[in-house]
C-alpha cells in the first residue's frame, strides 16, 4: 500500500476501518480521514484513530467513544445517523 501510494502522489487518502491505511498515508505525509462503523475492532481504532487526520463518527457513537481513542475535537466530524442508515 505504501509503494502504490508513493508511485501514485495521492493528495488524501479515506479508508473505512483500515488502519493499514492510515498507517502507510502517515509515513507518507498524506492526509488520511478515516470512518469507523464497528465498535469492537479496538486495535483497528486504537492504530487508525490515533493516526489519522480526520475521523469520521456518528453523533450516538462520537459522545462516549472519541476521547478513548486519542480522537481530540479538532480532528473529530460527527455526522447525524446511525451507520446502518
């Protein structure tokens, strides 16, 4: 993922759940929004949270889950909805 994203010059990268993702754009210098929709993956949120430039969570998740995860207001966008919507 590395390799590919170095040959291509990606100017952002958005993963859903990948911390492969966010782990390769931040050795990289590309900004990565990533959007997590399954509460239990702690290792996936422990790495791609902490990584990541945005994170993408819904309202209901956002209020007891960001803070834990090393996600601070300033890279955190609550959108309205559950996930399944």
């Amino acid at each position: 993922m590395r390799r590919f994203g170095k040959r291509q010059g990606f100017d952002l990268a958005l993963a859903h759940g990948s911390y492969d993702l966010a782990m390769a754009a931040r050795s990289l210098g590309i900004p990565e929004a990533n959007m997590h929709d399954y509460e239990y993956a702690s290792t996936q949120h422990q790495i791609a949270c902490r990584l990541a430039t945005r994170v993408n969570l819904s309202r209901q998740r956002a209020a007891g889950a960001a803070s834990p995860l090393g996600v601070k207001a300033d890279k955190l966008f609550q959108y309205p909805g559950l996930k399944e919507e």
